[in-house]
C-alpha cells in the first residue's frame, strides 16, 4: 500500500502541473481546475491508504467544517470582494503549515525523537513563515475590506524595530536548530512571527496591496514547501514550489506595473509623502454634458475604454457593458484597455468585466493596446487615474515618474468620467484633465453611464 | 527522506513553476491565484498525518484539527471560486 501512495502522489504531482499550464488560454482554463481536483483528491486518497490514520472522528468532523464553510464562501462572495478573499485564503493556508510545523516540533520532543538538523531548519522555516503570512493576511484582508485604515500606519524607526524584531525571531530559530529540546522558547518564537506579520504590513498603503497579496501568495506557497521538507513529502515540495513561484512572478509583474521595487513596497510607505504635492493652482478645463458625450461616442469609428477600481467602486460594470454593446450595434469599433495594476489583485479587472459579460477578447493588456491610442478617436476614462497620468512619462519630479501607463493623452478625443476635480488617492494632479482634447464628465459612473445610453438611441431612431 | 533529493525535486518545480506561470494569460491572474491557493492547501496531507498519527496528543490533535479545517476551507473554496470564475470569461458570441 505504502507504494501504490507515492506511485499516487506522481500522478497527482504531474496533474497539478497541468493544471496550472491549462491556465494559459481561458479555452482550458476549465479543465485546468478540474485536474487540479482531481490531482487533490488522488493526493488525501493516497496519503490514506499509504499510512495507518487513526482519531477518524477529529479529521472528518474538520472535513465537515472546512467543506460547510468553504462552499458558501465560493458561492456568496462578490467578484469586488475576491481579493479579500484571497487574501483570507493565504491566511488559512499559512496557518494549516504553521499549526502542522508546531504540531510537529511538540511530537518530536515528546518522543525524544532526535530530528536532523536540516528537518528543523525546515520546520522552523514553516512556522516562521507560516505565522507571519498568517497575521500580515489577515491585516491585508482588513485592508482590503476596508475595516483597516488604508493609509500606511507610520511610526519613527519603524523599518528599524521591526527589523530587530525579525533578527530576534530569526535568532530564536536558530537557537531552536541546535538546542531542540528548549521548547519555552518556541511560543515566544511563534509570537513573534506573528507580530512581525502585522508590522510588515501595516505601513503598506491600500494602493499596494496587489503587489502585498502576490507576495502573501508566494510566502504561504513557500510554507507549505518547507512542510514537505520537514515531512519529507515530495508532493507537499512541488505543490508549494509551484504556489511560491505564481507568487513570485506575480509580484514582479506588479512591481514593474508600477515601477517600484520590493524593498519600496514593503518598506517606502507609498501614498503618504505626496499630499503636498498636489497642491497645484486651479487650472482650467472642460467638461461637458451626457448629452454632448453621446454624440462623440456615436460619431466615433474606434472608442477605447478604460476602466479603473472607481468603476467597481460605482458598480457601473453593467452598465458600461450595455454601453459598449449599443455602440458595437452602431458600428463602433469598442476595446477595453486594461491596465495591470486596474482592480486591488492581479488580473481583478478582468474578471470584474467578465461578470458583466464583457467577451475577454474585447480585455486588452497594456502593452497590446497601447499603440493604438493614436488611432482610436475616444478614450473613455472611467474610475481610473494615476494609470493614465502623463506625468508618469515626462515629469521627472512625479512620485510616478516611469510607472508605465496607458497612453490615453494620444487618442484624438478623451473624455473623463469622475467626481470632481478631487486628486486621486496617490494624491497625484492628472495633467490628463487639462489638456485642450479632455472633456470632463462629472457624476457617479454608474449614472452618468446610464444618461450616455438613454441619450444614445434617440439619434438613431432605432 | 534524503535531503539532496528533496532540494532536487524542489528545483525542478521552481524552474517548472516559473516557466509554466510565465505563460499564463494576464487576463487569468486572478483565478490563477485562487487555484494555486487551492493547490498548495495539499498541506491537508501533513496536517492528516499530524492528526491521525497513532497515539497523536491533545495538542496534536487539535492544531491538526484547526489545521485540517483551514487547509479543507481553502480546497473547497479555492477550487469552486475558480470554476465560477473561469465560468464568467466568454468569448463573443457572433450575433450578425
């Protein structure tokens, strides 16, 4: 039996590697989490067969629980609210391998079991990572769900204490390496990792928290393999190998959206430097009504829409949607310019529009579209801001200078719907809203949209 | 386990990781993200083996537990939010 379990384990290995190559193309994608289950269920089914489990009445009643509680968070969630979903997620991941880590370490001592070193090494590594990721989610959650300020939580010497905290922790678990068997020392250890959670995240301002939970992602993914080095497990190791590295890859694609490094996400504070910046004199603009804005859009051969977080904030996918769809019936050629950082997690924009049935092929990345601003004839702006920010190109003294961005000042017309002429939450002027082609749409998104479509139909007649 | 073997396997599913997320279509990133999510909750094995261990303490068994619990709340949401995800991204249908 004990055989047929790690001949299991391969199969289930290579069916999560498929499972994440099956992402590629959403034609797959489907597929791609039906491996996935089935490569989980092969896994527990193997690891029950191949080992002799006893206490059945614990593990099942937590099967029970996890599985009450999980389908309802499936299905219940809103789209807005996946990345604090998410981010709850990583929690629950990085608590399972911290707890097991723990769990472990007690056992071994009980026994007098003396562990290799480099099993402890792994296991303190778990926990470590498992505690911290299990706090600094739960703060970026409450972020995310707004019952946290957003603004980064700043004190004096703050990078400073907590590193001292990290190398006390850090040294603790080196201690624990060689001297095992002085388990006082493990709570005091465990404590620490989970304070050392909170203040990592804690100064991180609600606008990076995409780039916070790919970093949570890959730190939980890391737990998780430091488990299978301690449990010499090989599946645990590529499983959380694989998760690490989606992390990974994740967070450096929204670094370089943003043009900012590591070491500026989790340590510069962003967001709170440049209030006084913006303190620009009043300058004039245009704006103009729905009415006008209809007739623009209808006139227009190409429009390119660029939504941004305001957008969900108003609810106004739906919306936008009906819009795009009676300017395709008049023969308007409509794309949706998405830029990496659009939405609070990677790629939430996308998914946002695709609940409001918007065919992914009309989702274009930044890159793709960006040439072809200078053709299109509206640029219709909405709910986004510092993405679409000239200055990010030619201001040398802008927070955002070299933050690569949408090219929108290029198309012929551009028209933005917005509150007020109110900075965005960077803080930052827009010298968008000044230029000669800007029409200034003021209103909720959600409203103003609805008054383009109704002033859409009556010009044609249909 | 021998250590040498472990930090072999763990290589390869870097560079096999890194290779094959390359690749992922940025429009996807948000499911991605909720099915590694799921996919790295296979650490339900370890927290299975800590509690069903035989002669697993109190304190085994309860950590298990809450680990069994956390790590079986995520494989099911993970894998089901995903699917209702990808369920959303259509292609155009051809009307005219």
């Amino acid at each position: 039996m004990a055989h047929l379990g790690s001949y299991l384990y391969i199969v289930s290995a290579a069916l999560f590697i498929l499972s994440l190559k099956w992402m590629n193309s959403p034609a797959t994608a489907r597929r791609g989490v039906f491996a996935g289950e089935t490569g989980m269920l092969l896994a527990i089914v193997a690891t029950v067969l191949a080992n002799r489990i006893f206490n059945w009445e614990w593990i099942l009643a937590a099967f029970f629980i996890g599985t009450a509680v999980g389908i309802p968070i499936a299905y219940i969630m809103p789209m807005t609210a996946v990345p604090q979903r998410t981010a709850m997620s990583h929690a629950c991941g990085a608590l399972a391998a911290a707890l097991v880590g723990t769990a472990e370490f007690y056992r071994a001592d009980r026994l007098h079991e003396t562990l290799p070193k480099f099993v402890l090494v792994a296991l303190v590594l778990e926990t470590l990572l498992g505690f911290l990721t299990f706090t600094g989610s739960l703060m970026a959650m409450g972020k995310l769900q707004e019952v946290l300020p957003q603004r980064p939580i700043t004190y004096r010497n703050q990078n400073a204490v907590n590193f001292t905290l990290f190398a006390i922790a850090a040294g603790l678990g080196v201690r624990l390496v060689f001297v095992p068997t002085d388990t006082w020392i493990f709570p005091i250890f465990a404590g620490l990792a989970l304070l050392f959670g909170v203040l990592l995240i804690i100064p991180i301002g609600g606008a990076d928290m995409p780039t916070v939970i790919a970093l949570l992602n890959s730190y939980a993914g890391l737990s998780a393999c430091a488990m299978g080095f301690a449990l010499g497990n090989n599946l645990l190791v590529v499983a959380g190998a694989l998760d690490g590295s989606s992390g990974l890859i994740l967070s450096i694609i929204m670094c370089k959206a943003m043009n900012r490094s590591f070491t500026n996400v989790l340590f510069g504070a962003f967001g709170q430097i440049q209030t006084s910046h913006a303190q620009a004199q009043q300058r004039p603009y245009r704006s103009a009504s729905a009415e006008e804005a209809a007739s623009i859009l209808e006139a227009a051969s190409s429009v390119i829409i660029v939504p941004g977080y305001g957008l969900a904030v108003a609810q106004a996918q739906h919306k936008i949607r009906e819009l795009s769809d009676s300017l395709m019936r008049r023969g308007v050629d409509v794309k949706f310019a998405i830029h990496p950082v659009a939405g609070r997690m990677p790629g939430h924009m996308n998914v946002l529009l695709a609940e409001a049935d918007i065919p992914y092929d009309r989702l274009w990345e930044m890159d793709d579209i960006n040439g072809e601003f200078a053709q299109c004839d509206v640029a219709l702006v909405i709910g986004a801001n510092d993405v679409t920010n000239p200055a990010a190109r030619t201001d040398k003294s802008s927070p955002i200078f070299g933050m690569p961005i949408l090219d929108v000042d290029k198309a012929r017309t551009v028209m933005v719907i917005k509150r007020s002429m109110n900075p965005g939450f960077a803080g930052i002027d827009n010298d968008l809203y000044y230029m000669d082609k800007t029409l200034m749409l003021f209103g909720d998104a959600k409203a103003f949209v609805s008054e383009i479509i109704k002033e859409l139909p009556a010009k044609v007649g249909v | 386990m021998d250590l040498s073997i472990a930090l072999f396997v763990f290589m390869l599913a870097t560079f096999v990781g890194l290779e094959v997320i390359r690749k992922v279509s940025p429009l996807l990133h948000t499911p991605l993200m909720s099915l590694t999510n799921a996919i790295s909750a296979i650490s339900v094995v370890g927290a299975i083996l800590i509690t069903g261990a035989q002669g697993a303490t109190m304190l085994s068994k309860v950590l298990g537990f809450i680990a069994i619990t956390a790590a079986v709340t995520n494989i099911v949401s993970g894998f089901l939010i995903t699917d209702r995800m990808l369920k959303m991204f259509k292609k155009r249908e051809e009307k005219k």
